[in-house]
C-alpha cells in the first residue's frame, strides 16, 4: 500500500509544517507538549501526529502540561496534534497523512521494529529525526531509508509523567540537533530553535550540534550512570549520594573515556566540568561530593533514570547501546572494561528476573 505518494507534490522542506512523533512514551510527550505550541506560532495550519500505545492517548488531548525541576507547572494548547495507536490507523484511502518532519522518540530497542512501520508516513523529502539515547541505533534508520536525511537529536534530561497529559523534566541540559545538509532544512529548524529559545528557554533549551558524533560518545558516558541507578533502585540522587555507587560509574566511565582516546574522539563538554574530569568529581568524599555535583548539573530529588523505569515495567534495556557499546568499541583495541562487563551482566539478569531487586555497590566493587 503505497498511499503516501498522493501529496508528494505539495510537499517542499522550506514549508515542513506537517510533524510526527513515532513513540508516546516521556521524551515524546515532552517534544510534543513543546513543539505544538511553536509550531503553531509558525504556521497554524501546522499538525502534529502522534503514534504510540493506547493507554498513552488520554496524555496527547488538546491541552498538556509541562514542568521541571525549577519552574511552575505550565498548560499548553496542543489542538493542533492527534493521537493514532498505530501507522495503519493513522492512513486510510481517503487521506495519506505524510509528514515533512518525523522524529523517532522510541527507545533504541524498538527502532528495528518501527522502521518496518512508519513508510507510509513519509514522502520523498521527509526529514527523520532520531532522538535515541546511546550509540548506534541511527546506523539502522539510515540503511532502511537510504534516499531520506537522517538526523540524531540528543536529550541529556530524564523526563518523568506527573499525571495525565503533565510531562515533568527532573535535570538539567540543553537539547541538541544535528546539523542540517541542505540550506531548506537548516533555515527551518533554524526557525523552528528560535521559537523554542524564545517560548521554552527556561523548560525545553534547544540548540545545533556540529559533532553529534563526539557529542553521542559524550552523553555515552554520562549515561553509564542509567545502569547504576537501575541496579541501585534508589532515586538517581540517592545513588549519587552513595560513594559505592559513584566508584562503580568513575571506573565504567575511565573505561569509556580509554575507548573513546582510542577511537581518536574528542569528547565535549556537556556538564560544567570536562569529561575526563566527570570520574574525579565522582571520587571525591562524601562530605564534598554534594556541593560540587551541585555546581554540575541540577537534579530533581525524586528522579529516577530511564533503565530504572524499563526494569520497573519489565521491559528490555537499551545496555547494549550504552555499556554494550563502550564494550564493543573497547574489543577492537583489546581495552578491558571490567566493570562495564560486571553491570550489563547483572542489568541483563534483572531483565529476566521476575522479582525487582538492588545490587550493591559492594558486590559490583568485589568488597
């Protein structure tokens, strides 16, 4: 069913008014709470389309609300998106609904299946935008869909669901978009990151990226800290307050940091300290630590990581494109990552595990 070549000839990159977001889940329903208001104000006949899961359609209605960890709860109008719980609902005979901008919110283990879903949802110029944690998952998008750009956009917060519709941000950091190829596309999103520096700033900061390959490795290595916080079961702060637990990701992250030398990578700074610099803080005393990780980054007290989330709800993790692949990399250069083995072992054990259950900071030091 080829539908989508109905509109392909109304459809030009300097009008991508038409958006859709693959995934209902928290980063979705962050992107879309901020992204309908702003494109809105560009164009009002603008659309959003969401596809996700039916217990997520009460969350996407015409108002949602946002917050985070240093601001008051905001309403937005959202009439401009409609929710769908699969492509095929969302395409009939009678209307192709193409969209000009597609960004894919899935987690990185569910990007092999959705490539098999959203074609007729594109046309010849539809841009894809990946916005998966971790390293790697891009490559399969670009291979199903060799003739379209493809694009990665990196969130360095956690999101987490307060209620209906409400999406919460508990950290800090700003949203990062590869660069454009072609001028079209840049001067739209160029358009499109004003509107969220000038509607969003304070909630939803938005910015280019001229190296999301280094930026990527990068947030690699802050995200070791997602497989910690899982094993801890603690809040994301709580296990940061736990000088086990930060010794076990300073030693993950010294063994991503041997790799990405190896690799020739030079990691930029995406937290007020350098990367090399990210285990030392982490290794400082408890009586100290607090201050300084203050300074870094800030933290909603209840924040817990995405992994934390997927074990909660006995869903598979993205380990394998996070540790997986500083252990991969490291393989090439015979690079040992002991401590990187030790945690996707046990976060793959507690994957199969039919009970919830903390690893100490103890066992994963050999104490």
């Amino acid at each position: 069913m080829n539908l989508h070549k109905t509109r392909l000839a109304s459809n030009t990159t300097d009008q991508m008014h038409r958006h859709g977001i693959i995934g209902a889940g928290l980063i979705g329903g962050y992107l879309t709470a901020h992204l309908a208001p702003v494109l809105h104000n560009i164009d009002s006949n603008s659309s959003i389309t969401v596809i996700g899961r039916g217990y997520a359609r009460d969350d996407f209605g015409t108002e949602m609300s946002i917050s985070d960890f240093a601001t008051h709860t905001k309403t937005l109008n959202t009439c401009n998106v409609t929710f769908y719980e699969a492509v095929t609902h969302s395409v009939s005979t009678e209307q192709s609904l193409t969209v000009d901008v597609l960004w894919l919110t899935v987690k990185c283990t569910a990007i092999a299946s959705v490539v098999n879903e959203i074609g007729p949802l594109l046309h010849d110029r539809t841009v894809i935008i990946c916005c998966q944690n971790g390293i790697g998952s891009d490559a399969i998008v670009r291979d199903a869909f060799p003739k379209h750009q493809v694009y990665r956009a990196m969130f360095p917060f956690n999101v987490v669901k307060l209620g209906v519709g409400h999406f919460h941000r508990g950290s800090s950091g700003t949203v990062m978009l590869e660069n454009m190829v072609e001028k079209s596309e840049h001067d739209y999103f160029s358009e499109l990151i004003n509107g969220f520096k000038q509607q969003f700033y304070d909630t939803f900061p938005l910015d280019w990226c001229d190296d999301m390959d280094a930026l990527l490795w990068a947030k690699c290595q802050v995200n070791l800290t997602n497989s910690v916080n899982a094993l801890s079961n603690m809040s994301l702060k709580n296990t940061l307050l736990n000088k086990g637990y930060r010794r076990v990701i300073a030693q993950m992250m010294r063994e991503h940091l041997q790799v990405c030398e190896a690799l020739g990578i030079k990691l930029p700074k995406i937290t007020k300290v350098s990367a090399k610099m990210i285990p030392r803080v982490l290794s400082l005393p408890d009586w100290l630590f607090p201050s300084i990780a203050k300074s870094m980054v800030d933290i909603d007290p209840a924040a817990k990581l995405s992994m934390w989330w997927d074990l909660e709800l006995h869903r598979n993790t993205e380990i394998d494109y996070i540790n997986g692949a500083t252990i991969n990399a490291a393989r090439k250069f015979n690079i040992p990552t002991p401590m990187n083995d030790k945690v996707l072992t046990h976060i793959k054990a507690l994957e199969q595990s039919p009970q919830r259950y903390a690893v100490s900071a103890q066992m994963l030091l050999g104490e």
